[in-house]
C-alpha cells in the first residue's frame, strides 16, 4: 500500500518540533542575556546633562579635587552635587557671561536646584554607602573609571552583583592609601601583595558577602 505521507515528512516535523523548542528557548533566554549586556545597561554611553560639564577642564587643566565638589563623598551615602552656589562661586568671575552657563545662572538666581541626570543608578533594592568605600580605601576611579578624562560622564563599570562580589570577596586587590582617594593616575593593581595586605590590615578592611550587607 502507498505511504499516506511522503518519506521527508518525517524530517519535515523533526524539523519543526526542533524549531518550536528552539524558539522557545530563544525567547527566555534573549531577555536574560540582553539584560546582561552594555547596551541594556547603557555602558560607556555619555549621559547628557542640563549644562556641558567637561571634567577634563576642571579636574585636569584647574586641578579641582573631586571632594571641592562632590563634598559628602566622605562622609555619607550620597557624593553629594554640587549646588549652583559652588558653581557661581567661581563663574561671577570666570566666564560670567558665556551663554553656556546660561542654565547655571538661572538656577541660581531663581534659588532652584539644576536637573542633574544620574550616570550610576543603582536599583532601589540595593543599598551603597559612598563614605563606608572612601573611608576603607577604594578610590573614585575603582568605580567610576577615569572621570578626568571624560568630556561628558558615562557608566565604566558593569555594576552588576557579579562585580560587587568580585571586590568583595578579595578587597585588598582594590585599596590605596586614603591620601590617594581621589588620585586619578594612582593605579592599586601596581602595589606589592604585601602592601595591599597591610592596608587591608591598617584599614580593618573585611570581606564582607553577607545578602543584608547591600540588600537592606
């Protein structure tokens, strides 16, 4: 008796079947590595901002210290920004008049805050204390990478649990001296083993990996 079916209709729904698994598995799987990726996570893209702040100009060429701006770095959870008033405190002498600044100057005669739009922003179920890290000897750059070589700020770091874990586990391999916090050039991964050890020790640095430590 002739077959019902021709012979490739067997390979046609093993095909098929395959297809159909393979799709769905695609479809759980893309979202979960998407999310995972620089572009999910917006790395290494530039962040514009209500006022063109170049860090190159006034870290480098006027060698501001971060913490002349970012005041609460050593002493809360927050860096803090920089209010209009610290701006104008120079810009009522230098570029008074540049239109650039236009946005500053209303800001602070108007006594309201600038819009500033956040580069590093940590979910709301993760908790990060900014003095806690300072204070133990992790640098601005350990995080937030060369920021004085940035005409406009971006996301160097993945900021994933993965990353945070990584330091965490092994501190040491990240710590300087405090008085090299906010030194751009200054690179931990050049020290000796036995001086990141003895920092560590100095600082009473621990490996801390329990959940309640960031997940408050």
């Amino acid at each position: 008796m002739a077959a019902v079916f021709p012979r490739w209709s067997n390979t046609a729904v093993r095909v098929t079947v395959i297809a159909l698994f393979s799709g769905v598995a695609l479809a759980i799987a893309a979202p979960m590595i998407y999310v995972r990726t620089p572009w999910s996570r917006h790395q290494y893209e530039p962040v514009d901002q209500p006022v063109e702040f170049d860090h190159r100009h006034h870290s480098q060429d006027d060698g501001i210290n971060c913490v002349f701006c970012h005041t609460s770095v050593t002493k809360a959870g927050n860096a803090g920004i920089p209010t209009t008033d610290k701006c104008m405190g120079c810009h009522s002498q230098i570029w008074g008049q540049s239109s650039m600044l236009e946005p500053v100057r209303r800001s602070y005669f108007a006594d309201m805050p600038l819009p500033w739009n956040m580069v590093h922003d940590l979910p709301d179920f993760v908790y990060f204390n900014h003095s806690i890290h300072v204070n133990k000897g992790v640098g601005c750059s350990t995080c937030h990478g060369r920021v004085d070589w940035m005409p406009a700020v971006y996301q160097v770091a993945t900021l994933t649990m993965g990353w945070c874990l990584d330091c965490h586990r092994a501190p040491e391999q990240h710590l300087r001296p405090l008085d090299k916090i906010t030194d751009m050039r200054f690179r931990p991964e050049d020290q000796s083993p036995a001086v990141r050890a003895r920092l560590r020790d100095e600082l009473g640095v621990q490996s801390l990996m329990d959940c309640a430590v960031c997940h408050r």
